[in-house]
C-alpha cells in the first residue's frame, strides 16, 4: 500500500510540473498508463492530438501516396518506421538540395554575366557573390587592365614600326635601279624602288639601287601594288620606262599592253590596270608619274592642223606646219607601252578618275652607271650612255568628285611649249 502512494504521488507532481500547454491537452499523456499492452499502448500515442497534427502536416505536404491509399494511422503504421530519418527529414533534405541547386545556378548565372560585362569593359563589383567567384571575378579585374594595356602598347608598337618603315614614293618597274637615286633626290628620302623580280639574279635587278643605299623590294608586280602597300599610302608611284616581255600582255604595265597576235594598231591596247591599282593607295594630293618615250605630244598637236580636204596654198600652209610640229617634236622610237593617241588617253584618264597633264621631259643627270638596263640601246660597249632619253612625263592625279571636264577644264591637258627641266 505503500508503494501505490508513492506512485500516485509521483503522478500528481510531474501533473503539477507540465507546461500549460501539456495540461490543457484534454489529459494528453506521452506515457501510456500502467498496466495497458504494447498494442493498446501504442494505439494511445498514435491518437494524441500532437501527433494527429504533426501527421497531418505531413500528409498535406507531401500527399497520402496512391489515389484511395488510407494515411498512414489508418493502416496502423507509425510515422517514425517510414524511414530512419522520417517524412519531416525527407521533406527537409530535399527542401536543402532543391535550395542549392538554384542558388548554384544563380550564382553561374551571375558569374557568366559579369564575365560578359567585364568583357565589354563595364565597371562592375563582386561583392554580393560567392566569395570564391567573387575572388576570381576580382583576379580577372586585375589581370585585365594589365593584358589590356599590354594588347594596346603592341598594337600601337606595330602600328609606328609600320608606318614608320612605309615609303611615301615608290618606283615601279625600276629594273637595274639605274633612275633610283635622280628619282629619290625629287621625290625625297622615303623613296622604295621596286620590282617584279624575285632576286637580284644575274642581270643585277636593283642592284645598283641598293649599291646607293636605296630602300628595294623584290617581287612587286606594278599592277597588284594593293597587295604590298596600304591605301591612302602614298604621296607619289613612278614609272622609267616601262618594260613588258614580249607576248605575254600580263608582264607589262604603264599606258598600254601587248596584244598577242593583234597587228598594226591593234597590236597594243589601252591598259588601264596599273592606274586602276595604284589609285587606292595615293595620299590626298598623291600622282602618278609615268616618264618614257612617247608621240602623244606630237599627235596631239599634229590632230589641230588636219590637211585632209585642203588645196592650194591651205594645204601646204598645213603641211609646213605640221613639218615644225614633227621636228620639234620627234617621234621615232617610242616605248610601245607609252604609245598612246589622244584619244586613248583621254578615254583611258577617263575611265580610271584620272586628270591628266603631258610635259616635256629631260633625261635625269645623275642616273647609275654599269650594268645592261631593259632600256639600253643596241650598242653593248657603251652601256651608260646606251639608255634611250626621256621625251614625255605623264602625271595622273585622281580627279575629285563629280569632275567633268571641259574646254576651260580638260581632261587631259598638254604643256607641249614647256620644256620640262629635272629640277622643276
């Protein structure tokens, strides 16, 4: 009887001691009385009111499995054998997965954007990222401005070491480099003789360019200059002479070019690839000067007094006239890649944008000696004095827009009365 009170009394006081919550819990007990079964025992606690509602909970959350599948307390099955973690646990670990799984992909998404921005040179700070990304973000800014400055100083470097090893005149066709240095003298020091051939080879091509210290370049075909130099390049391109082999029209350059198998006038074409190519590449204010042999002079002045239809003392007042003309202005033995009409040229300058202006021309006084130039006459012992002179400069300056020319304004103007001295 004893111990019975000191159970009894034990109750009353853990009564007593319960939060408010635990005695208003309509008598809720979490220790089954004495002397009930597992089964009954069980039974108990499965029907508390805490654990209905935890129960609940769960089941409104994550559902009561398949359609018309009892809950769980129906089918007798406690909360706490659904695994060793639980429903709750289950719930929260995938709460956590699903969390840092999206905040990955926020932060991949952020990385990839400041990345892109800092790209296109946008300021921007890392300091609301994760701290590892941010800390790499930060090492990418300071790296950055360092290869960005780096990429300019380079940049900028190859810009001077090219501009400052391009010409401002260059010489087409020079052959021997036998004019270089007359050439180089009028048109200043940044002067580049150039030629088709790929070496100096035994006929001494630039050989005596270089032997002046000229600057010389090898394997520069007069017509695809564009391939060699920049456009807007150039103050002036100059030709001596041109030269072509004969039968191949594509060897040549200057005025006009070899038809293989045309005869009589035919035999050489108006070409305009030289003055197509070296156009793009002049300065403002830049030309194209061309200096040969040619009768464009003669035939121009010869075409103001025609003789046909005329009689009497008319026709041989022409034909004295057109006598002077031809002795003042010979024209045997012209270079066939200058021999161009009026009216070939006319239509040529035309054609390619040109203005054009003919003068006389003086043979250079200091051109180079030795050596067998294209241009050398017949006569093998005397190779200096054998280069056929000058008779015509032809200077071709891009016309401006919208150019028309007219009688006050000629497309091709003849200065055939000035005899042109080297140092003009």
């Amino acid at each position: 009887m004893k111990t019975h009170d000191t159970r009894a009394n034990a109750r009353a006081d853990t009564a007593q001691h319960q939060p408010a919550s635990a005695q208003a819990d309509h008598g809720e007990r979490t220790h089954p009385p004495a002397g009930l079964g597992n089964g009954l025992a069980q039974s108990a606690v499965d029907q508390s009111p805490r654990i209905v509602a935890q129960r609940r909970a769960i089941e409104a959350t994550l559902g009561n499995g398949q359609p018309g599948q009892a809950p769980a307390a129906a089918t007798g099955v406690h909360v706490a054998s659904l695994g060793d973690r639980g429903l709750v646990a289950q719930l929260n670990g995938k709460r956590r997965r699903a969390k840092q799984k999206n905040k990955e992909k926020a932060q991949e998404a952020r990385r990839e954007a400041a990345i892109d921005r800092l790209n296109r040179g946008s300021p921007q700070t890392y300091s609301h990222l994760d701290p590892e990304v941010a800390a790499n973000l930060n090492a990418l800014d300071r790296m950055q401005p360092r290869k960005t400055a780096a990429r300019r100083n380079i940049d900028s470097r190859e810009t001077r070491l090219s501009e400052a090893n391009l010409p401002s005149a260059v010489e087409v066709g020079a052959g021997e480099g036998r004019f270089s240095s007359a050439f180089s003298g009028k048109f200043g020091e940044d002067y580049e003789a150039t030629d088709i051939a790929s070496e100096k080879g035994p006929h001494g091509f630039l050989g005596v360019a270089r032997k002046a210290g000229l600057r010389t370049k090898f394997g520069v075909n007069a017509n695809e200059l564009g391939e060699h130099y920049p456009q807007g390049s150039l103050d002036h391109v100059v030709g001596a002479n041109p030269f072509g082999v004969k039968g191949l029209g594509g060897a040549s350059y200057g005025l006009k070019v070899q038809n293989p198998g045309g005869t009589g006038k035919k035999k050489y074409l108006p070409d305009d690839r030289f003055l197509k190519t070296a156009k793009p590449l002049l300065k403002p204010g830049g030309s194209v000067e061309l200096y040969g042999r040619s009768n464009v002079i003669r035939d121009a002045k010869l075409a103001k007094h025609p003789t046909k239809g005329l009689k009497g003392d008319a026709a041989r007042q022409a034909e004295q006239t057109r006598a002077a003309i031809s002795h003042k202005y010979p024209g045997e033995n012209a270079n066939p890649y200058l021999a161009i009409d009026p009216d070939e040229l006319h239509t040529l300058a035309k054609e390619t944008g040109y203005k054009a202006t003919v003068k006389r021309a003086k043979q250079p006084p200091n051109i180079g000696k030795g050596g067998n130039p294209d241009t050398k006459s017949g006569d093998k012992e005397r190779a200096d004095e054998g280069l056929k002179p000058f008779t015509t400069r032809f200077t071709f300056t891009p016309e401006e827009e919208g150019y028309e020319s007219d009688e006050d304004d000629p497309r091709v103007t003849y200065l055939s009365d000035d005899e042109s001295d080297w140092e003009e």
